[in-house]
C-alpha cells in the first residue's frame, strides 16, 4: 500500500485535479456549507437578540419615565398613609397623658409627617386653645396656650451663684455662632474630670466642633476650650452682624451677648474671682460627645443633652455634673436622662441642685423620642413634670419693666431657665415672687399676668440654619414657611429643638 500523499499525487494524475478536489471536498463541502449555514443562522440570531434588546431598553426606559410620573403620587399617598399614623399616634398619646388630668391638660401646637410638639399648659389656657381653633382643627395655637400664662413663661434669672451653668450657656452660643447655625442645639457640659464636653443634635456637626482640614490648613484637634473661644469671638469681631443675616432676634441677642460676656469674662490672662473654678476646664481640650446612635439601620439625630449622657455612661456622673445649651430640656430629654431619679428621689434638688427643673414642650419626631416610650412612662411624666415651660427673652424683661402694659413675645427657641446674665442680685426679690408663684401654681392657684390678649411671637427654626428666614408680622415672628419648607418638613425641624 502506497502512502497517503504518493496514493493522492498518482490518483491526482490518472483522474485530473478537479475530480480529486471534488473527491476529496464533498465531505467538506457538506461541511462548509454547514459552516456557512450556521453562521448564517447564529447572525441571524444575534441580529434578532440585538433587536430585541433595544426593544426591551425602550421599553425599560419608558417603564422609568412612567415610575418618575408616578413615584411623586406613590410618595404621596404614602405621606398621607405615614400622617395618618403620626395624627393617630399624638391623639394616643394625649389620651394618655391627659387621663386623670383636672387642672392641667396637654395639647399639641402642630401635627406633621416628621413630627409635632406637645404642650402641657393649665386646662383653661388649653380650653381656650380648643375654642379658638374649632372642632374641626388638628391642633391650638402655641399662642393661645402660653398668652397670659404667667405659670408657664419663665423670665432671666441671676447666675451670681452658679457661675458655671453661666458659663456652660456662653460656650454653647459660642459654639452655636461656630457651627453657623446649622444646628438646633448645642449643649456644653461640664464634670468632675474637668474637662468641656461638646455635643449637638446633627451627626453631620461632629467634626464641626474642632476642625482640621489640610485643603485650608486648618487643624484645631490640639486647641484648648479657651483656645477655641479666642477662634471663635475673633471670627464674631471680624464678622459681626454678617453671621446673623437673618436670626431670630432673641436668638441673635443671645448669641451677641454671649460672646461679649467670653471676650471680657474668659479670655483675661487671669480669670476674674467668681470664675477661676473654671480654668483647669478652659485650659484643657474639650471632648466632642458625638455618639452615633441608630434605628432601623438609619442614623439618628440624638439630642444634644442625650449624647453627653450616652458618651458618659455614667449616670451618677451625669447627674453631678452640669450640662447646659442653648435651650432648657425637652420633655423626652428630661425624662429620659433624669426622670428614674426624680421619681425615686423626692429630695433631688438637694442630692443635685444642678439639674434642670422645668422642661420645655415636648417633641414627638423620631429623633427625640428615640428609646424612649412616652405612653408606658406617661404616669410618672405627669407626676414630674407640672407643666411645659416657654422663656421671656431678657430684652422683653427689660420692656416689662419700663411698661407694666407691655406684652411680651416669647420663646422657647432660647432657654430662659438658664438664661444669660443679669445684673447681680437684681432679680433676687423677683426670683423669690417667682418661687412664690410656683408654689401657688402647684396648689391650683393662678396669678393674672399683665397682658394683653394679642397675638404673640412664636419662634420657629430652619432645619440647616435654626432661626433664620424670618418674618415680621406685628409684635410676633413666624418663619415663611413657604420660602423653604413644605408643612411636613415644618415640626420636623423644630422637633429637634431641640
């Protein structure tokens, strides 16, 4: 047998190359073709893939065009589902609070998506509220519930015995006027290892307190508290009015005052007499008590006054000292980081005069309700806490004091319990009629108060810039809530008051 290539080149020559070819490419050919057909089939099928993708982007791509159209009415209904909840959730609470309840009563000023605030005023402020609104309102007015209400507005007082809550409220507006005001509150706090603890209600503020920032070559982490205030009040000399645009007037006055009381009080070589308690503290490095918490997987803007406490944990420690902001405690705030003690210490005052008295309205948004269940604890909030307090800024005071018709605006956006300086000893006598009224109050006696029935200054706060976009409408200041936030947003923003 000949080899394969000799048996092709002689079968080649006795049949010609083009019989060999065909001889030898039938298979082939069958194969080839098979070859072209495939081809040809898998380009066909990859040209209908091709169209059938485009087909269903299009078709994609008009489902998310349909999805935008509609996402603002699903989001919608579900606010309106979310509003109902949080509507039913207040008229529980205040069921709840208010059963028992004869010479007091809760009403809540607002009711939002994001929150509301709740008013604990005695029950004839609170008749006169629901009169005034009509049965088919959700909420009173703040106004109604505070106007002529002696018992619930608070004036200054003197710090000629407490120099250091003075103090904690002039660096907490230091740091209010640091932070631009983008921050409902800011608490300052002060222990036994001396050293100034800092918090506000935004996790976003935390590396606001001490900066460092190598772009502008900034790095404040080896600052000292004093150090800090120096920063500060140059930056207030250098800026003046121009960091207070728009600010609350009580607010700005606060604020104003505050640093002037730091640059002449403070920032001396030697601290005057009535302060030198406090240089150890100044002269150390503070602590930026910014403990995240969460819920549901989402960060919460705890209250200022609760992070301190979280970041002690230390609830003896907490007690003893002095933690003090820009307002005095809500009510979750009050409860939640003294209520267990009070309730089992009728001699509280005595054990820790420094902590506060008198809690402000409170808030029923997510942040400051945060593990805390105001109905299971409902009874022993009504045993704590007599009544909501709102404060009567010092330059209303003043007005008072020139014209005993005078009606003043007040506030709760500033915290008169711990209000700033006033002259020493010039409203000792006062504060002794002020006890006096409390214990008549607490007996179910009331005190006419010299006002006039008229609408009066509530002040409401900007979610990123508390206090500002104000607006003037007689002797009361309301923000225009249209300018930057829709109703939902509203309680929200001051529900943080924090």
């Amino acid at each position: 047998m000949l080899p394969p290539l000799q048996a092709m080149m002689q079968l080649q020559r006795s049949l010609g190359n083009q019989a060999v070819l065909q001889l030898m490419g039938k298979k082939g050919e069958a194969s080839d073709t098979s070859k072209k057909g495939t081809k040809r089939k898998k380009s066909k099928d990859e040209d209908d893939t091709e169209q059938k993708k485009k087909k269903k982007k299009k078709k994609v791509i008009k489902s998310k065009k349909l999805s935008e159209e509609e996402r603002r009415q699903q989001q919608s209904a579900l606010a309106k589902r979310r509003l109902e909840q949080k509507k039913a959730f207040f008229k529980r609470v205040k069921a709840k609070l208010n059963d028992g309840l004869t010479d007091s009563k809760w009403e809540n000023s607002n009711v939002s998506l994001a929150a509301g605030e709740i008013h604990k005023v005695p029950v004839r402020f609170a008749d006169t509220a629901e009169k005034n609104a009509g049965s088919d309102q959700e909420h009173v007015s703040v106004n109604d519930l505070y106007n002529n209400n002696a018992a619930s507005l608070i004036p200054p007082k003197s710090y000629e015995n407490n120099r250091t809550d003075q103090v904690l409220r002039w660096i907490s507006s230091a740091f209010y006027f640091k932070l631009k005001g983008k921050t409902q509150e800011v608490q300052a706090g002060l222990f036994d290892d001396d050293r100034v603890y800092l918090a506000a209600n935004e996790n976003r503020n935390k590396r606001h307190f001490v900066r460092k920032n190598k772009k502008e070559k900034v790095d404040e982490t080896g600052l000292s508290t004093k150090e800090l205030l120096e920063n500060i009040v140059q930056e207030y000399e250098e800026t003046e009015a121009e960091k207070f645009p728009k600010m609350l007037p009580e607010v700005k006055e606060r604020v104003v005052r505050h640093l002037e009381k730091i640059k002449a009080r403070l920032l001396q070589d030697e601290l005057p007499e009535e302060y030198a308690h406090l240089s150890d503290a100044l002269d150390a490095k503070p602590i930026v008590a910014m403990v995240a918490e969460k819920a549901n997987g989402k960060k919460v803007d705890l209250h200022a006054e609760r992070r301190i406490k979280k970041y002690l944990n230390d609830d003896e420690k907490f007690r003893a000292g002095h933690v003090k902001g820009l307002k005095r405690p809500c009510l979750i705030c009050m409860m939640a980081n003294y209520g267990e003690y009070k309730a089992g210490n009728d001699d509280w005052m005595d054990k820790c005069p420094h902590i506060p008295e008198r809690s402000g309205p409170g808030w029923l948004s997510e942040a400051a309700t945060h593990g805390y269940d105001i109905e299971a604890n409902a009874d022993m909030i009504n045993r704590l806490i007599p009544r909501t307090y709102a404060s009567i800024p010092k330059s209303e005071k003043e007005k008072m004091d020139e014209d005993s018709d005078y009606v003043p605006s007040f506030s709760y956006n500033i915290d008169t319990d711990s209000e700033s300086d006033v002259e020493e000893s010039e409203f000792e006598d006062e504060m002794d009629e002020e006890d006096e009224d409390e214990r008549r109050a607490a007996a179910g006696e009331e005190e006419n108060f010299l006002m006039e029935e008229e609408e009066q200054g509530f002040a409401m706060d900007e979610e990123e810039e508390q206090g500002f976009a104000m607006e003037e409408e007689g002797k009361s200041f309301f923000t225009d809530e249209d300018e930057w936030a829709d109703d939902e947003q509203e309680d929200d923003i001051r529900s943080r008051r924090r």
